[in-house]
C-alpha cells in the first residue's frame, strides 16, 4: 500500500496528522476488520460492543470497551457513549457495524451529533435496520422484492397462507428479537423460519406469536444460490455514490438462506441500476449492503435484505479496491472523495467458519462437486476470519471451521 497522499492523485491513502479518530459501533468480526482497515490507513479507531464475547475484545486490534446494552438500557448507553467520546481531543467518527447499534444510534442522534462526527444519513440507516420499515421504504419506492406482509395476529397469518405460494418464511423484525427467546425455543437464535404448508406457518407463528407478534411473512425468491447478488455501496451527503462493488455468491450458511461464506466478484448492470436506483430515491447516505437474488419463476432481480452499515460480506470490498469504511470516513470529515469502484477482479472472498459448516451441508444437498470446490479455493483468496496477526482470533477460526467440517462429513456418513 502507498504510504503518502499523492498530488492530484484521486482519493487519499493515508489519514493526515490532526485528522479525527474513529470509534466503530460493534466488536463483531465486521467492527473488528473495520478498526483494522483505519488503523493500517493511520487513523486513530476504537471499537465498543455490550457483548464482552465478542471477538473485538480479544483482539490486537483493540481491546474493545464494553458498553451498555442499547436495547435494555438506553440512556445508560448513551451516557457511556458521550464519556467514550469525551476521551477523546475531538469528535471522533462514528461508524456502525452492527444493527443492534444502528438503531442505537439513530434513536438518539440528536444527542449524540454535538459529541461525534455522525452520518447525515443516521436516522433513515435506522429505518432501513427495521425489516418493516425497510420493506415499507422498498414497496414505495419501486424496489423489486417478494410477496411480503406485515402481520401481528394469526387471522393475519391464515390470511396470508391461503394467499401465498409455498414454501414461505416467517421473520422478526430484527433478527435480535429471536435471540431473546428462550434457548430449548425452536426459534432461538435464528434470522428466519421455513414453512412448507399454510399449517406449519400457523404453527410456527403461535410458537413465537407470545414473544414477538409483530413478524414479517414473506415468499421465498425461487433459483440457487448462486443467484444471490450482493451490492455494496457508500453514498454522500447529497446522495452521491461514491462507491461501489458488487459480488456474486458460490455458498452460503445455513444453504439456501444464510449470509455468504464463499464470494467473488461480479459485473451484473441491472442489478446494480435497482439498488442504486432505490438508495438514491430515499436519499440515503452513508454504507450500505443490499442482498438481491433473481427469481427463476419471472427473471426478475428481487430484494432480500438491506444492511444500513459496515457487513461481513462487505469486508471482500476491499479486496476489490473499494474500502469502503475509509471512503465514508473521509467523505464524513469532509474530504471530497471521487467515485471509486474495482479494480481487481479475480479473487474469492471466504468467511472460513461459516464454510466449514457450509461445505458438508452444500456436499450432502447434492449442490457441491470436487471441481466446485477447488475453484471457490482457487488462489488468490481473501479471508474474513483468517488473518496472521490476529493469530488467537484466527487458530480459533482454524479449530472452529475443522471441528464443524468433520462434524458435518460425520452426520453425512450416518444419513
């Protein structure tokens, strides 16, 4: 990497002395790769997170300081978060990577812009976190997605069952309400739920309906995998897009519905055209991720999901030659900052844990040869969860990904 700004050259590489610090929302592995990619472009980064499990804590990126938990304590949240900012010589960036603190941040944004440099875009980023929200912004503006409702009563959910095509998904509204159900639930911890029959649907929400009624149902985007796009994109203060990549996915965790475990880049026009089409009528700013997936049943490219901040998946981007968290920080401390978007191409971006459980399951399903397999190792690779000098974080990564990769060649054998 070039370690000093050029003259005239398009963008910065490396921050200047008396350019602000950074604190990083999340002390996931995506926070974690977030302070990572500042502190090696020179920049002053923390991270936070109320979960004291959390990789970021363990790191040599950090530690990371433990917070509050935003969602059972605001306000102690926030008081943890103008202190935090307090040590600091000036108003550090804010940069979310987490949903849990995108909602955070944008329910108390107007506390919070005197103590941070914080995105423009904070409050529309915490609609877009709320899957109702987020759908409703999508009907309205256009953007392409499945037969979905919004539904809080089981007359709601027999309604949309004698309606809908199956096999259909039943979510909540942030994928952290599950994890707050109990752990013998059949729900605990899970993004969504399948139902193949109008009953199954029934039952599922009755079993989750005492804990979240307020779920969103939704018809499943027919075609494989390897159908999924992922776009990804920072957008300026006036709706510019500054950024962008796009990826293709070869396997997910769990098959079928999971985030990405192996990517690699892709050029797909339309795909593109939608999701900057929709990012820049709701005039949104900041980071973000849009998972879109064409369907085989009327070829259309169709709305998954979108991610209002730094992703997992996100993390290939700059591999590419986008880095997109460094982009938003210097659009956020007011750097003009020239549209940039790849210029590497061949490479496959793998999320090693995940793939260690996705490999046997993809092998099992019928969906995986050994010619498929080598090419998605194919070299040269990038890693989300492997990286030398965070060699605890990684030997972890290591023994995780084998022990899943034998435990599901095990239960193979035994089908």
């Amino acid at each position: 990497m070039t370690t000093m700004n050029v003259p005239g050259a398009p963008n910065p590489v490396r921050a200047e002395p008396g350019w602000p610090p950074a604190v990083i929302a999340g002390a996931y592995q995506t926070g974690v790769l977030g302070v990572r990619g500042l502190l090696r472009r020179g920049v002053r980064a923390v991270c936070f997170d109320s979960n004291p499990r959390n990789p970021g804590f363990k790191s040599v990126y950090g530690p990371a300081r433990l917070s509050p938990n935003p969602d059972a304590d605001g306000e102690a949240w926030l008081g943890f978060m103008l202190d935090l900012a307090s040590g600091f010589e000036q108003r550090p960036v804010l940069i979310p990577s987490s949903d849990q603190f995108v909602t955070a941040i944008a329910r108390y944004a107007t506390s919070l812009r005197d103590a941070y440099v914080l995105s423009p875009g904070a409050e529309l980023q915490g609609l877009l976190a709320d899957k109702q929200t987020q759908y409703g912004l999508a009907a309205r503006h256009g953007m392409p997605m499945p037969v979905t409702a919004e539904v809080e009563a089981a007359a709601d959910v027999e309604t949309f069952g004698r309606q809908t095509t199956f096999p259909c998904l039943i979510k909540p509204k942030h994928f952290r309400e599950w994890q707050r159900l109990p752990h013998d639930h059949a729900c605990f911890d899970r993004k969504i739920a399948i139902a193949s029959t109008a009953a199954e649907l029934l039952a599922l929400y009755r079993a989750v309906e005492p804990y979240t009624p307020h779920v969103i149902l939704q018809e499943i985007i027919q075609g494989p995998d390897t159908a999924k796009r992922i776009y990804l994109a920072a957008y300026d203060a006036s709706s510019r897009r500054i950024a962008s990549a796009m990826f293709t996915e070869l396997r997910c965790e769990p098959v079928g519905f999971g985030p990405a475990s192996v990517t690699e880049p892709v050029r797909d026009d339309e795909t593109d055209d939608v999701c900057d089409q929709f990012l820049r009528a709701i005039g949104y700013v900041g980071i973000c991720e849009i998972e879109m997936k064409r369907d085989t049943v009327d070829g259309r490219v169709k709305l998954i999901e979108a991610n209002p901040r730094l992703s997992g998946s996100g993390d290939a981007a700059p591999y590419a030659g986008v880095d997109l968290c460094w982009l938003h920080y210097l659009d956020l401390i007011g750097q003009h900052v020239a549209p940039t978007t790849p210029s590497r191409w061949d490479f496959r971006h793998v999320v090693v844990r995940a793939d260690g459980r996705a490999v046997p399951a993809y092998w099992r399903a019928g969906l995986l040869g050994v010619g498929d397999l080598l090419r998605s190792y194919r070299p040269p690779l990038a890693f989300y969860d492997l990286d030398p000098r965070d060699w605890r974080y990684s030997a972890r990564t290591i023994m995780s990904a084998s022990g899943a990769f034998l435990r599901g060649v095990l239960t193979g054998s035994r089908q």
